[in-house]
C-alpha cells in the first residue's frame, strides 16, 4: 500500500508558477520548467471566448480587430481582471494536466504560485480559488521575492540579511529577507515596460517616429543598457513617420538608447537606496558583505548590476537564470516541507 501510495504521488506531479506581470512559467516536479509563456490572453470583446493565451496571444498586440481584446492582467502587479488571470492559470495547469489524463485517478497536483507582492488579500484569495478550480489539490501562495530569493539561493532561513531585486514587466520587486520573512518589502511599478515606453516616447520626440510596444521591446533587448559597458552600437529602426503617416526608418545609437532608459533605471536605483536606508543597520552590514542579488528579465539590461553598485556602494550580483528564479524557487518551496507548511500557516491554503 505504501509503494502504491508513493508511486501515485510521484506521478501528482506538483506544481509551481511563477505569475508574473510579463511572464508566466510552470516548473512540475521531478521534470523541470514545462511553460515559459507571456502572461497574456486575447478574447473576445462581448462573448469573452478565450481566443489564444501565451506567446500565441502576444503575436497579436497591436494588429486585433475591435472585436478581440489583448489583455495582461497582472501588468501592474495587481490583478485587474479576475476572469482572464483564471482562464490563463486554467489554460496553463490544463496543459500540464493533459498529458496525465489517460491514467485516472492519479492525484491532482499541489501547487504554489508565486504572486507580486502587492496584490491585495482579496487578489489572493481570487489566485488561489482559480488555481484550485484550475485543477489544482491544494494551492499555496508565495511571495514573489521571497520565491526570487530561494530560488537565487540566498540564504534566506539564517539570520542573515539578505536582499533580492526583482525587476521584471510591470514592476520592480525590493525585499530584504531574514530567518525565513520578509524584513522590508517595496514595490514599484517601473520596470522592463516603462523601459519599452522611455524608449516609444524617445522616437517619438526625437524622430517624429511611432513605434509599436513590441519593436521597443526588441530595441532594449537588442542595444539597451544601463551604463556603458558594451562597445557601442548602432541599429535601424522601423515605424511610422508621425509627420508624413508613411513607413520610416532611422538609425540610433547604444547611446541614445541608454539615455531614454535612464530616468527609469534611476527610479529604480533611487528605490533600492530607499530600501537599504529604511534597513537596519546589522542586517545592511550582512548585505555589504554578501552584495545585492538582481533577478527577473530587468537585470538582464547589460550595466544595470555596475550602476546599481556605483550608487549604491554595494557588491551587486544577477543571478543565475535570472528569468527563473521565482518559478524554481517555487518548486524548492515544493520540496521543502518546512517551508511549505509556513506558508500555509501563513495564509496560504485552505
Ligand atoms: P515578470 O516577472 O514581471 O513577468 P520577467 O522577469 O519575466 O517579468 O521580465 C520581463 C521583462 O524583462 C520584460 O520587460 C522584458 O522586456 C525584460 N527583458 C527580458 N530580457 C531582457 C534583456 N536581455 N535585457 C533587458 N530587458 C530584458
Ligand atoms: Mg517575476
């Protein structure tokens, strides 16, 4: 009966979800990350069919007809509309799922999402109904620096202070982790969008040039940066001429680039200074000693870890798999019992 039971129980396959305002990913136990997707949905405007979710959803930013709408429900770091982040998680846990219906009665999985820490206690709430709707045995909530920083490998259960920045779409996440908690937590919303935006705004005064979301999106991946690190580039880029209407297309430097992103970049930096002012002083001197870890996609900005240490005066390190830290956190939270039924006490399940 024991074999019986614990075979079962390797095949429930449980589950962790990074719930983020630009990405979701899914990691199943014992097999890794599965799902790697933008958190987006497209549906329709008056019935609400859920047309496509994911990558598939994102292709269609900025070329729907009226009837569909494309919808990030997290991108501020709050749920903004309950419907479309159940069918996404729906979406996301049936994909999972379908691979194991042929063999019935194999437990539902236990999972833990890890949500931005500004949402609302009603917002939980709404995560965790949908994640159990969704199919789910048992859902728990994480938060999502705690999950970045277990997931960095920060030794986050000493009484030791640790701090983890996790820049991702819509915001930018600050916490400083002792013994198990969050000691001081802040959240901004600027991070790799406002980025997209500095860069629309810049072509736009600079050009007369109107570009898409997504073009921006490509030009920061491509020659962004926070300080100068690189050599220098240069690269053309297309969109609309705003005095002519007409298709246009102009060169920019690494340069120009860095200085659009620069007023974002420093709201950011200014908010770690914030946080580390409003640390105290021991745990500030554990973070001097072991630096600060950046994650999610913002810390891939090539110079952002080496201004980040200029004004801090800080030994700054990105983590390793930066977009995945808080989905493999997730998953250690999974495997960690102790950890699992803290979260639980803490709220988590029901
Ligand atoms: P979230 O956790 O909020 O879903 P992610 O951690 O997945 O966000 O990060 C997504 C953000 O990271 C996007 O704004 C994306 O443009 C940005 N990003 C991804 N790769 C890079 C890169 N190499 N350089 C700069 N920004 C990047
Ligand atoms: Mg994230």
């Amino acid at each position: 009966m024991f074999f019986i039971n614990s075979f079962l129980s390797s095949l429930s396959h449980d589950v962790g979800i990074d719930l983020g305002t630009a990405n979701t990913l899914v990691l199943v136990k014992g097999k890794g990350i599965l799902i790697r997707e933008p958190t987006i949905i497209a549906q329709h405007k008056k019935t609400r069919q859920v047309l496509a979710v994911g990558a598939e959803a994102k292709r269609m930013i900025g070329k729907t007809p009226s009837m569909i709408s494309v919808i990030r429900p997290l991108r501020d770091g709050v749920i903004s509309d309950f419907d479309a982040t159940e069918s996404l998680l729906k979406y996301f846990v049936s994909k999972i799922h379908e691979s194991r219906s042929i063999i019935p009665k194999i437990p539902r999985p236990r999972v833990v999402v890890g949500i931005p820490s500004g949402v609302t206690e009603v917002e939980r709430r709404a995560v965790q109904d949908a994640t159990i709707r969704a199919g789910a045995r048992e859902a728990y909530l994480v938060e999502e620096p705690m999950a970045a920083a277990i997931g960095a490998g920060l030794p986050t259960e000493e009484a030791k202070g640790s701090m983890i920045v996790d820049i991702g779409g819509g915001t930018t996440e600050i916490a400083v982790i002792s013994l198990g908690g969050i000691v001081i937590n802040r959240s901004v919303r600027v991070a790799g969008d406002e980025m997209d935006q500095d860069i629309i705004n810049y072509a736009r005064s600079r050009y007369n040039l109107l570009l898409g979301e997504r073009t921006a999106e490509e030009i920061k991946i491509s020659i962004g940066s926070a300080y100068p690190v690189d050599k220098e580039s240069k690269i053309a880029i297309r969109g609309r001429d705003l005095a002519s209407g007409l298709p246009s297309s102009v060169v920019v430097t690494s340069g120009e680039i860095r200085e659009a992103l620069s007023n974002t970049v420093r709201v950011v930096i200014e908010a770690i200074k914030d946080t580390l002012e409003e640390t105290p002083p021991e745990l500030v001197s554990d973070i001097m000693e072991n630096g600060i870890t950046l994650a999610g996609g913002g810390s891939l900005l090539p110079g952002v870890a080496e201004l980040t240490a200029k004004e801090t005066k800080m030994p700054v390190i990105v983590a390793e798999d930066a977009l995945t830290c808080v989905v493999r956190g997730a998953g250690k939270v999974l495997e960690n019992a102790s950890l699992l039924r803290r979260i639980k006490i803490c709220g988590g399940a029901r």
